[in-house]
C-alpha cells in the first residue's frame, strides 16, 4: 500500500510516527505546507504531485476543514483512490456526493477517527449494524465542551475561565466557535446516525445548540438538584421516523454521562439485541486520532470500504417532548410552558424538541438545557 499523506499536524505527523516500521505500507508522498524533512517520504506543497502519482493507491486526509480538503479528495477518488480521512465536517457535508461516488467507482473509503478520535466507534458501528437493528446512537462527542462544562461543575470556574484553560490546553481551536457552538457534535451525529440507520440525514433537520451562553449560576442551580450539565448528541430510530438533535443536557448524578472527565468522550448505541453499549475515550489527540487513521489504512489494505450502504436521504422529525431548563430570556412563551423555577431560570413542562429549538433561534441570548 503506498500512501499519498495530506496534511502533516497533530494527525498526519502522528500516523507517520506509529506507521513507521510498518513493511506493509508506505508513506511515500506528504503535502504540507510547512516546510518538514523527511528522509523516507517526498515532502511538497504540491497535490497534483500525489494526483498524478499512479503508484499511490490511497490517500490519508488529515488537513482539516472543507477546503480544499473536499477538492483534494474528490480529484484522488475521481483518479480512482482509496481515500481514509479524519474529517467529520467534510464527511458530513459531502456526504450524498462522497459516499455514492465511492459505491459507483468501487473505493475504499473509511473515517473512524472522524467521530471519537481514538475510539473505535463507527468500526464498532458499523459490526453492529450487521446482526441487529441499530435503536439509537449519541452521547458526549466532543472533548473541548466536555472540559469546559467539567470543570465549571468541578472547580466552580465560569466559562470563559474554562474555555481559556481548554484552549490553553489545546483541546479548543483558538476560534473555538466549533466546539462550543456544538457544530462538531452535529457533524458527529449526523455521521453516526447516517451509519447506523443507514440514511443520509438532511443536515437542516438537525437542530443543534452549543454550550457558549451557560453562565455559572446555572451551574449552581443544577448542582441543588444533583444533575450535571453535558453537551449530548441524539440519534434515535423509532417507529419508522427519525429524531436527531445536539443540547446540553442535564443528566442525574449516578448516570455515566455525569461522570466523564475532563476532554473525555462516552459515545452511546442502542442495539435491538445488544441494548445499551458505551465507548468512552479520548476523542482528539495525536496518536489516539492518528491509530484510528492507522486502522482505517489495515482496513483499505483487507479491502474493506464504507461502514454501510447509502441510504435513502431523510429528514430528522424531532417531535418528540422534553422539559427544558431556560436561563437569560423569559418571554411570553416561556411563561406560558412554565412549570417550575429555579433560581433565576424556568422549566418548561413537555415542549417539543423542534419547538424549543425553533423559539431559541429567535432567542439567541438564552441558554436552554433538557432535562433527561
Ligand atoms: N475539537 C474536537 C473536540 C476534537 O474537542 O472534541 C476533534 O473532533
């Protein structure tokens, strides 16, 4: 196997390390933009030379967002390349183009480490899903929210405390909008129900809210009735209809979701036979991100492709009802679905998840959070 490397950051440099010695693969061509020396692999700044190298059968993204990341990987597949990428977003964006391109011209295309980082989630999926229906899929997807909301519970710091101390860290991107908007969760969920349903989600119908307006008073009010705030993904299969949405949410005290530390991930699927299995570890990080790439490149090489058939392109139906905690914005809607306060903030009685969602779009300062 002789690959053509994009990208030589946190995951490119990572897969070069553990990769070498391997006599199976070889990584022949980088392209980056710094200027690297490597004694065993070409370095340059130019993809075509990766492009128009007939002896490099697949191509390892780990550049990072959609451009031209998604240039790049679909001139390698249109020059007929197996292609393994770290990318969530371009995965999930592209999508409907991607996935069917690879089924049409017959590639290998793999993305563990796009969700979970170093867990092996989607490969764990993806067995699943080949000897039982797959009920739901989610959880806590993204290390950096995780961190921040960690330790505003743990050390009492409010969020731009936590958040300087993420980025300082390394888990949150300088402009950590990302992240703690929950964008990153919702390519993760989008991807993983696309899985595991075996659907293409219609990204629109996936209502997300991130954790940037929660304020530490919230998190006093949820420490006086033994819940934890976490960022949570769903995907959900039920009765035929999808649902599918990303906001914190307040989990009891006792439940494992409560308990993840720090940049940690603990991602979830319900399977009709298997019930509830959990995968909990670090979802970013050089070499735990860079051994899933390694894992999808074993599998290119066993000629394994893409996790599931493409599936029928679908919309999320978030009709379902949740009670949900309001801070920062309480307006005639609010009070009229009132039923509790806490502190300064209300609750809602059941409010449907794309109702809530719809009303915070008009009320972009208030910080909501459903309560499990
Ligand atoms: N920025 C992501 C996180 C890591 O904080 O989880 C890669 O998905």
């Amino acid at each position: 196997m002789k690959i053509g490397l994009l990208g030589f950051g946190v995951v490119g440099r990572g897969l070069y390390d553990l990769m070498q010695g391997r006599p199976d693969m070889q990584i022949k061509t980088v392209v980056c933009l710094e200027d690297v020396q490597l004694t065993d692999a070409k370095v340059t700044k130019n993809f075509q030379e990766v492009l128009e190298d007939d002896s490099i059968d697949t191509v390892v993204e780990a550049m990072g967002g959609l451009h031209p990341a998604y240039e790049f990987v679909r001139a390698a597949m249109e020059a007929g390349k197996n292609i393994v990428t770290s990318n969530k977003a371009l995965v999930a964006t592209f999508y409907d183009e991607l996935i069917p391109l690879a089924q049409e011209k017959g590639l290998l295309f793999r993305c563990t480490a796009a969700v979970g980082g170093g867990i092996s989630w989607l490969s764990e999926l993806e067995r699943t899903r080949r000897t039982q229906t797959v009920e739901a899929v989610g959880g806590i997807m993204n290390g950096t929210c995780n961190y921040i909301l960690d330790s505003m519970t743990r050390l009492g710091q409010d969020y731009a405390e936590a958040l300087a101390e993420a980025q300082k860290l390394g888990y949150a991107e300088a402009n950590p909008t990302t992240d703690v908007e929950g964008i990153d969760t919702w390519h993760k969920v989008i991807l993983s129900s696309n899985i595991g349903f075996g659907v293409s989600l219609i990204p629109e119908t996936v209502p997300v809210c991130g954790i940037s307006k929660i304020k530490a008073s919230d998190v006093e009010n949820f420490k006086a009735k033994n819940l934890v705030c976490k960022l949570i993904s769903t995907g959900k299969q039920e009765n035929g209809k999808i649902s599918a949405y990303v906001q914190p949410t307040l989990v009891p005290q006792g439940q494992p979701e409560a308990a993840v530390p720090a940049n940690y991930n603990l991602i979830t699927l319900v399977g009709s036979a298997s019930d509830r299995m959990s995968f909990f570890g670090q979802g970013a990080g050089r070499y735990p991100t860079a051994h899933n790439v390694f894992q999808d490149c074993v599998d290119v090489l066993c000629g394994k492709g893409f996790y599931s058939p493409y599936g029928e392109k679908v919309a999320a139906c978030n009709e379902g009802k949740l009670c949900y905690y309001v801070s920062g914005v309480c307006d005639s809607f609010i009070e009229a679905n009132k039923a509790e306060t806490w502190g300064n903030a209300v609750v809602t009685g059941p409010v449907s998840v794309s109702e809530m969602h719809a009303w915070l779009k008009n009320n972009p300062d208030a910080f909501i959070a459903a309560i499990q």
